[in-house]
C-alpha cells in the first residue's frame, strides 16, 4: 500500500478483509500494525527541554512542522533580526544538532541566522520509520537532500549562504550543494570527504567484455577482511545488519558508557589515532584502521569500544564533552534508539539506491568548497582516493582544505575556536558582510 507522508492509509475491517482475501496472505494486519507503529510520533511538549539545560543562552529550540513529510526540530541562533542571511547545519553519526552547539552563536555574531535541526532518523525530528524492515528510499541521499530544501523553504529562504555537514551529514550537504547549487550557494564538508556521484561505465560499446572477454569481478573488500589472519568486517556493512541497533542500545557496560568510549575512542583523546593514507581499498591496507571502523568479525560495536572506555581521571579532563553534555545524547538515543540513524548507512548498500545516484554521474560541485577535518581523523583516509579526488576532480571551486590540530573525528566539538574561525572566515570570504545585522 503506498505511504502519505510516513503514514499507512487506514484500511476498514471488511475492506481489508477483501484485500488479505485477494491477496491469500493471513498475516497483512500484523504487518500493517508493525509498519504503522514503527512511523516516530513523540509528543515533545512532554519531554523535558532539549539539551537539559545545557545549550548556551541565545540558541531556542523550536519545531518546524510538514517538512518533506517530517515535523522537524531544529536549534537557532541568530533569529532574532529579520532579514539575515542564512547558514544550515547537518550533523552525523551519533550525532544531534546539539553536536552545533559550540558553533552556532559564533556564526550568529558573524550575521547570520544559523539553523541546525536533528535530521530524519535522529533526536525529536518525528515522521520517519524506525522499522528495519523499512522502504529505506525514505532515508536515500535525494531523500534528505528534499529534507534540508524543504526545510530552508519552510523558513522564508530561497537560498542559504553555507550548508555544513559533519560525518554523514558532509555526503547530505555534499548532496545538496551539487543539486540545487542555486539554493545552496557554498558548502563545507567536515571529516568525510565526498568523491562525486557514482560513476556509470564509459566508452564501453566496445571493450572486450563486450565482444565476450570475462569481465574481472569486482574486488570483496568484505570477503578480504574476513579471511584475514585476524578476521575483520567493516563498520558501516556491521551498521547494516539487523541486530547493530540492539547491540549499541542495550550495551552490556550501559548506554551512557557505550557512548563516551565510542566518542572517546575516535576523538584525539585516544592517543592511537595517528591517521595516514591506505595504498588502496583492500582488505589488508583496511585493517590498519582502528576497530571502530574495521571491526574484529565476531564482535559488535559495544564489544569493540569497550576496552577503550576512558579512565575516571581522563573523564573529567574532557571539557569538550562534559558528562552533562554527554547525558544529553543518551537520553535521546535511549528514547528513540538507533535504527533511525543506521538506515542512511544501509542505503549505501542498497543497488537501486546507488543506481538511482547515477543519474548524477560526472556532476561536478561548481559552488566555493572548503573541507575541514581533524589531524587526528581517519575519517578523511577511511576511502583510499577520495580527498584527492575530491580536491582535483569532485570540486571545482575547493577554496580551502584544513586538518585541524588537536581534534579527531569530532572537530567542531574537540576544536569549537579553530572550526568558528575556518568557517567564518570561509563564508565570509565568499558572501562578503559589512553589517552583523
């Protein structure tokens, strides 16, 4: 039956009687039941102030209703003067738009009414499926490439001056940018760099295979890891599985734990990350990557972070991410759980879904592109290729490329004075401003 806007079209008892008749499966209620119970519907006026008091004053929670199907809730600063330019923020994994915190009043003071909401999957954004047996298209690229055009839209804008993506939220803006260039006129990805739409084959009437040659297959990266000595399995084809959300949500040393060591573990605080680039996508050249992105094959993502789990001591040294800071990511996700957030993850995967990319093939970004990532990230290195690519091919107007000493993967959080000042700088330097009104 097709979906309106995340919702099932109630049927009557006798009409549904007829279609489970006609169709001869007994067991369409229960499946209708499970679909309808799965779409997110949180009465947020009933849940206690986003951030738990810990967002800096002058940034306002609010929600943003029928957006691409979605009641989004966003953080704003910069709102109180009309007329202002506007810049969009989009978070990644495990992130919120409360991962902006840090940066939002900074780029308010520089003019501009900053808007980062919690996207589809994450925190009190409502309407999308949090089923695993879901039509993942809801959480395809296009998809949310609609979400944040609708959204600018909902809020008077015909264009944004910056769209800024961290993690996965650096392919959405990426997306974005490459799309609608007219809407979003510059883009910052931060920690993944993006390598351009995937390619379709070319000049390939005549190539051997064509006249009957065997074509080579293409390379396992997955089967190569599992058949190392130490058997592996990378950590987005973990995310895709069924039992991932679990794992995560209902980690033996507890949510909260799971996620300091996760944050920990991949920030600059571990001091084994010292990133550099892989010789090629391989299962060998893989698997000189920490574990929390090449995993050992038997174990899950509570399994793999815990030994890294920071020392009391090491703890409270965190100013970056305080345990009140951290309290506020796990009430979240221990409200809404994970999946949400795995199904981008699963779409990657997904061959209708990638085909469907292709229809960009060979796009260029042509609006002003900055990347920004910590020096101590192995976000930029995780795709052997795609920062060059990026740079050379990808981009066409890449106007500035900034690893950022003493952060890793979290770098607006890690670095919040560096990353304010780079993106200033950036917009600024592209859409001059010479009020802050």
């Amino acid at each position: 039956m097709p979906m309106l806007n995340g919702l099932v079209p109630k049927l009557s008892r006798r009409g549904f009687l007829l279609s489970a008749a006609a169709a001869g499966v007994s067991g369409t209620l229960l499946s209708q039941r499970r679909v309808s119970a799965a779409i997110v519907r949180t009465d947020n006026e009933k849940l206690l102030p986003y951030g738990n008091e810990t967002l800096p004053p002058g940034i306002r929670s609010r929600m943003v209703n029928n957006v691409n199907g979605l009641d989004v809730h966003v953080l704003e600063a910069g709102f109180e003067v009309p007329g202002r330019p506007a810049v969009l923020l989009l978070h990644g994994f495990p992130e919120l738009a409360y991962s902006w915190r840090k940066t939002m009043l900074p780029l308010a003071a520089a003019g501009y009414h900053v808007i980062a909401p919690d996207r589809r999957g994450y925190g009190r954004t409502t309407g999308w499926d949090d089923a695993f047996d879901v039509d993942l298209e809801e959480f395809s690229l296009l998809n949310m490439t609609r979400d944040a055009l609708a959204l600018v839209s909902a809020f008077g804008y015909r264009s944004v001056s910056a769209v800024i993506g961290h993690d996965f939220g650096s392919p959405v803006a990426a997306w974005c940018s490459l799309i609608r260039p007219d809407v979003f006129r510059s883009v910052v990805m931060m920690s993944a760099p993006f390598a351009g739409p995937p390619a379709l084959p070319f000049d390939s009437a005549n190539a051997p295979a064509a006249l009957g040659a065997a074509a080579a297959p293409p390379v396992d990266v997955n089967a190569q890891l599992a058949a190392l000595p130490r058997p592996r399995k990378y950590y987005q084809q973990y995310f895709t599985t069924r039992e991932a959300n679990g794992n995560m949500l209902n980690a033996p040393q507890g949510l909260q734990a799971f996620l300091r060591a996760y944050f920990h573990y991949k920030s600059a605080d571990w001091k084994g990350n010292t990133p550099f680039a892989l010789k090629a996508r391989t299962g060998e050249e893989l698997a000189k990557m920490p574990t929390y992105y090449v995993m050992d094959l038997e174990k899950g993502m509570a399994e793999t972070v815990a030994p890294e789990m920071p020392s009391a001591k090491e703890i409270a040294r965190c100013k970056w991410l305080t345990e009140e800071e951290l309290a506020v990511y796990t009430a979240e996700y221990g409200r809404t759980a994970f999946q949400g957030a795995l199904q981008a993850y699963r779409c990657n995967f997904d061959s209708k879904l990638v085909a469907e990319l292709r229809l960009f093939s060979s796009r260029t970004i042509d609006v002003p592109s900055c990347f920004i990532a910590g020096k101590s990230d192995w976000g930029p290195y995780q795709t052997p290729g795609a920062v060059a690519t990026m740079r050379n091919t990808a981009c066409t107007q890449m106007v500035g490329f900034h690893l950022v000493e003493g952060a890793g993967h979290w770098v607006q959080q890690e670095q919040p004075e560096k990353v304010n000042a780079l993106l200033a700088q950036f917009i600024q330097t592209q859409f001059p401003r010479t009020d802050k009104g």
